[in-house]
C-alpha cells in the first residue's frame, strides 16, 4: 500500500510540475525544447485581427522572412507568419500546428517546405529520437501510443515512451541547470518573453554568400569560395557530393503518415495546405531522384494539398544567395519571401475583407 501511495504521489507531482505546462515555461530558451515552446508562444501572443493568416512550418532552411512579407504589397492582404524552428522535422510540424491552431481555423493557409517533392530516402527520420527532445513539451497522454510506436526501431520507441509519459525524465538535466544557475535562468526567460518575438522578426540575415562556388559533377570536384575555411569546405563537400540513396520506400511512408496527419487535421476547414520545393542549393546536382515515388504529388492529384510549381525559385539557386551548401543568406531569403509572399496571394486568390 505505501508503495502504491508513493507512486500515485509522484505522478500527481510528476503530472502537476511537467505535464501542466508550468516548467515549460521556464526552460533553457537555447535548448531544443525551450526554443520550440518560445516560438509557439510568439505565434499564440501574435494578435489575430483578420481571417487572412498564413503560417509556415519548418526547420533552418525555411527562410521564409514575414516582416519582409508583411512589408510588401505582394503580400496582398495575407499576413504571414512563421513557426519554424531549426532541427525540427515533420512529425514535429504536425504537433507544433495544433498547439498554435487548437481548433484548425486560424490559418488561410498552412506552408510546408521540402527539400525535394521526391521521396529521397538519405534519410531515416521515422527513427529520429532527437524529436522526443524538442516535442516533449506538446505531447498530451492520448499522444504516447501513438507517438512511441512511429518510432519503427525498439529502443527509439522506449526512449519516445519513456520521455513522452515521464517529462521529468526529459526535463531532468533542464532541471538540474535550473537548480545550479537559477537566477539566470529566469532573466533569460524574462528576456526572451519580452523581447524575443520582436528580435526574431527584426532579425538581420547575414549577406556573405559563397562567391566563386562551382562542383565538376563528372569528375566531383569542388572549387570552393576563395575565403571559405576548412570547416566551410568539408561541409560543402559532405553536402553536395552525398551519394543518392537507395529507394527503400521509408520517407514515403514517413511522409504519408505525418504530412497526412496536418492534411487530416485540416479537412473540412477553409484552411488550405500549400507544399513548396525549397531551393536546392548554390548549385544543383544533376537529378538523380527521377522515377521515385512521391507522397507529396499523391495528396495533391486526390485535391488534399496543393503544390507550388517547383521551378519556381530557379533564380534563387545561386552561390551569392546562399550562406552555406544549405541555407539562404539575407539577399536569398529576401528574394524567395517576396517570391512565396506572391505565389501564396496567386493561389489563394483576394483576402477575404477585398472579397466582401
């Protein structure tokens, strides 16, 4: 009976400090966790004055800039804002949209960016357990089964089990700093809740770009930039000279899963959900991903998503609009917000206020 008593006595403290919301409001703003609950809070604190909202999902590389696209007359009445955050991935995208739209009728438009429309299997991210970090904070009880098990490996699914009914256990080396630097702690917070949505908005972007970048794909040779370091070089080697994968069919799968997720979870709203090819690069590697399937192209030919022309940030694809093998710098992602910005107005059609 005592043992009994003291298990329910942790799990109603476990459920009060770490499942009610109140720790994370306090954690670490750099983590991965804390940045993804700062962000959301920005965008539940943005004031909502119009049905005409458009929201973009994301991680680094989307660079989707809404000052600059709430600045611009191509916006045309839509207001845009963003939720990316770096590292995150589709399984984080769809959590973080129904914390920040509970009821699935904010948005005009929900905007998910990809890397390509192909199901390019480089990457296993069905057995991601850097997720568990970041979405800690959002997954409610009735999310646990569901959330452990699309984690295909065994051990990822313990660890997803374990850190999704247990947030303490998650919690435990934030709470640890707390303890050691609590005073800190809370002036970061403090900082961060009261400056951080207009530092990111206002955010500078970097202009340096990498001039003078050009691959030899026949014999896969690089002349980098003539600045670049060595650190700069071995990631653009890594970047564009990765080898294609195989087709094993697991990104499909991840991709009808999650992507089908935030689809079903705005049918039957007015939202519409938009999918963009991201630019590619600085340079483009030949097309090696022809003949694959996609997911992506499935949502949108049965009329559940639509998909923006994939050609259509050609001229951003350029070594001086890119930082890196991966992310714009601010001239690129000035050029591709403005271009979204009008491509999102054009398939929307007029605001809602011009229609009446």
């Amino acid at each position: 009976m005592r043992i009994f008593c003291a298990l329910l006595a942790f799990l109603v403290i476990e459920a009060f400090i770490f499942r009610s919301g109140v720790y994370s409001r306090i954690l670490e703003p750099s983590s991965t966790a804390g940045q993804l609950v700062t962000t959301l809070a920005y965008e539940q604190r943005r004031g909502v004055h119009d049905p005409n909202q458009v929201v973009a999902v994301g991680d680094s590389r989307m660079a989707l800039r809404a000052r600059i696209a709430n600045e611009s007359s191509v916006a045309g009445g839509y207001t845009f804002a963003t939720i990316s955050v770096p590292g995150t991935s589709p399984r984080c995208w769809f959590y973080m949209l129904r914390e920040v739209d509970p009821g699935a009728r904010r948005y005009a438009a929900v905007i998910i960016p990809v890397n390509e429309y192909e199901d390019d299997d480089w990457e296993d991210l069905a057995n991601r357990t850097v997720d568990v970090n970041y979405l800690v904070p959002l997954l409610r009880l009735g999310d646990v089964v569901e959330f452990s098990t699309s984690f295909p490996n065994w051990r990822n699914r313990w660890e997803a089990f374990r850190g999704s009914l247990l947030k303490g256990w998650s919690y435990r080396r934030d709470f640890q700093e707390l303890l050691a630097h609590s005073e800190q702690r809370m002036n970061d917070v403090k900082w961060v809740r009261e400056n951080g949505a207009s530092a990111v908005y206002n955010w500078v972007w970097p202009d340096r770009g990498v001039q003078g970048l050009s691959v030899d794909w026949a014999t896969k040779t690089i002349h980098y930039p003539a600045d670049s370091t060595a650190r700069e070089q071995e990631v653009l080697r890594n970047v564009l000279l990765r080898p294609t994968a195989p087709e094993t069919g697991k990104r499909a799968a991840y991709r009808r899963k999650w992507f089908g997720k935030i689809i079903r979870y705005y049918r039957g709203s007015r939202t519409k959900v938009i999918f963009l090819r991201l630019p590619r690069g600085p340079v483009i590697r030949p097309d090696m991903l022809a003949g694959r399937t996609s997911a992506i192209r499935e949502f949108t030919q049965r009329r559940e998503a639509i998909l923006v022309n994939e050609h259509l940030f050609d001229d951003v694809e350029r070594p001086e609009l890119f930082s890196d093998p991966l992310h714009m710098n601010g001239p690129g992602s000035e050029k591709f917000t403005l271009l979204l910005a009008a491509e999102v107005r054009k398939l929307l059609g007029p605001p809602t206020a011009l229609r009446q």
